[in-house]
C-alpha cells in the first residue's frame, strides 16, 4: 500500500515521492481502499482491507511539503469485512468508515473515528442495515451538518437505499430507509455540492451508469 502527495498548478500535477502506508497489499473495488482528509486535525485518514487478511486496516497521514508520513496501522473489526467509502464530519471533527461485516451476516455498519496526533481511537460499531448490505458510501452535507449514507441492499433485492447519519461525541444513529433507486443498484459513490446545497448521488442500475440529485432535511 503505497501513497503519494500531488500538487496541482493550472491544469498540471506534479508529484512528490511514493511513501509506504502497509507493508501488506491493499484490495481493489469494493473491499478496497479509502481515504478521508480530517480538516480538524490537518490529517489524512487512510483505510483499507488487507489484501491477505481480508481485516479492516487504518492509518493515519501527515503532509509536509511534497512528502507524507504515517502513524502505525491499526486493525480495526477482527472479522474479515467488505470496506465502503469514508467521510469526514466538520462539525463534530470525526472520521467516519462504512463496511460489510462479512462476520455478521454481510450487515452494513458504520464506526466513528476520532484522530489525535497520528493515533486513531474508534467508537462502538453501528449496524445501519443488519440483512446483508454492500457498497455502502458516505457524503457529507455541510449545509445540514448530517453525513448521507446510500448503499445496495442485498437482502431486499438489491435495491438502492439512503439513511441521513448524526454523530453524538463518538456514536451516529440513522433516519428511517429511503429508497432511490427500486431495481438492483451497486457502486455507490457520491459527492456534496455547496453551491446548491445538493447531494450528487452516482450508481450502477441496470448496466447503466446512473445520477440522482438528493435533498436533506433534518433526517
């Protein structure tokens, strides 16, 4: 698992030297790799599923200059898991990290995670949908302060379907299921769009890449 610090000028990008984050290999696709920027603490949260372990590995990255360090890795959920995305929350300062827990019934499950220097500590692990859940990612809405967590859900024929998360210090809790897209859904990605205060929302359906505008309020 390597990484690398670019630095954009105009329409170029230049790149500093490669830095390893693992000695152990890193998984493409779902079950991959993710990384979020934790804007708090001016650091960068990198997780991934240890391509040997299949466990849940995170660490966390400093920048300086046109190099970036790490602090040690940490295994996190002993099972083996299926990584989705990550997010970071601004208002609460936490990390967020979406997965599959292969050990629980497939259940989709999201952890809060706090950094402090280059350690990182975890809250309990909170179970979103407990009948088999994959690809399962996280948007953060800074106009509602809420985190958007849309993924595929297996167990209901793999339809697309979004809960609004809020943090309370190191635990999230979830609104009620809505369904966006009702046919079999995966790869969810999306991103928040601060001049219309608007979740983009992209995903696979029907062999067709897919977008969805979504509005949040309250939960």
């Amino acid at each position: 698992m390597t990484a690398i610090v670019g630095t954009v000028s105009g329409t170029s990008i230049s790149f500093g030297s490669e830095a390893a984050i693992s000695t152990a290999g890193g998984r493409t696709g779902e079950g991959g790799n993710s990384l979020a920027f934790d804007s708090n603490a001016n650091k960068m949260v990198f997780a991934w599923r240890n391509a040997s372990t299949a466990k849940l590995e995170v660490a966390v990255g400093t920048v300086s200059g046109t190099s970036i360090s790490f602090g040690s890795e940490v295994t996190f959920n002993g099972s083996t898991t299926g990584l989705g995305q990550m997010a970071f929350d601004s208002t609460a300062n936490k990390a967020l990290i979406s997965y599959r827990d292969d050990a629980n019934s497939d259940a989709g499950t999201v952890v809060v995670a706090t950094v402090s220097g280059t350690s990182i500590s975890f809250g309990a692990e909170t179970v979103f949908e407990s009948n088999q859940c994959s690809y399962p990612a996280l948007i953060y809405d800074a106009n509602a302060n809420k985190t958007v967590l849309a993924y595929s859900h297996i167990g209901d024929s793999s339809r697309g379907k979004a809960r609004i998360g809020t943090i309370t210090g190191t635990s999230i809790s979830f609104g009620a299921a809505v369904v966006f897209n009702s046919s079999s859904t995966s790869n969810c990605w999306g991103t928040f769009i601060p001049s219309t205060n608007k979740i983009f929302l992209a995903y696979t359906a029907a062999n067709h890449g897919t977008g969805i505008v979504g509005t949040v309020s309250g939960t």
